[in-house]
C-alpha cells in the first residue's frame, strides 16, 4: 500500500466516515435539510451550507495543485455566497460535494510517493510539499466536521 494510498483513504475517511475521531462530513449532514443548512444559529459564524461550500472550494484548489496549477482564492471563492436556499439546491450541492470529493481522492491515490516532498505549485514556504498539503486537507475536513456538529446542534 502507497503512502498516497493511505492519505487518500484518510481524506476519504474524514468526508464519508470510518474516521477514527468520530462522525464524518457527510455523516453530521445526513437529515440536515436545506433550511438548517443555511440558518445561522451561532451569530457571526458561517452557515453549515457556505462551510460545506468552503470545503468544496478547497477540495478543488487541492485537487487543481496536484495537476500543476498554482491556486489562490479570493475571498467569494473561499466562502462562496448561498444564493438559492430551495431543498433542490441543497441536494445538488451535496451531490456537487461528493463529486469533487471522489475526484480530489482519486488524484491524492494516483500522485506518485516520490513526489510528496515536492513544493506545491505557488507556495514558497520550504514545508509547503504535497505531504503537508494532503494531510492538511483531513485536517481541515475535520476542523469544519466540527462547526457542523456544533451548528447542527445549535439549531435544532
């Protein structure tokens, strides 16, 4: 087994579930509908849907590095904007998540060993390699499975 493998499967982990710390991404948002989705229980937090939007972003940032690009967002990409709160908008960003998530899994799997300690496209920090980016990514999977869970039960 790869170390991209196991990195891959991690990620996979924190956003399908099996993770060792506890519920999943897609766990804590199974029965949030849209409405819950975009409440803002916790004044001057982010609604469960523009954090899963955020995630989503990332995802793709991550996913578009491996393949040579350097990515930067700006602030409406980092948290883009909930313009459509209907239930079919919700349920076609959580199928949109789930898509770009698949995608980002298959790449970290496919990325060569050999080329983890390579620089990330546009990071001139000396750790910024591809290992530090991959784990990162469960890191911050997991940091905003938390503020779900803390969201999902403040509005309930």
């Amino acid at each position: 087994m790869t170390e991209t493998f196991r990195l891959a499967d991690q990620i996979r982990r924190a956003f399908e579930g099996n993770a060792w710390h506890g519920d999943s991404i897609l766990e804590l948002l199974a029965g949030v509908n849209a409405r819950t989705a975009a409440a803002r229980p916790i004044k001057n937090a982010h609604s469960i849907w523009e954090i899963l939007l955020h995630i989503a972003a990332w995802d793709d940032a991550v996913r578009r590095r491996i393949g040579g690009t350097a990515v930067t967002l700006t602030d409406e990409q980092n948290f883009p904007p909930v313009k459509d709160t209907s239930e079919a908008a919700w349920s076609h960003a959580i199928d949109s998540i789930k898509s770009t998530h698949h995608e980002l899994i298959k790449a970290v799997a496919a990325f060569p060993d050999s080329r983890l300690g390579e620089q990330v496209p546009g990071k001139s920090q000396n750790y910024y390699n591809f290992f530090y980016m991959f784990s990162g990514v469960v890191q911050h999977e997991l940091y905003h499975a938390g503020q779900i869970a803390l969201l999902k039960k403040a509005a309930e």
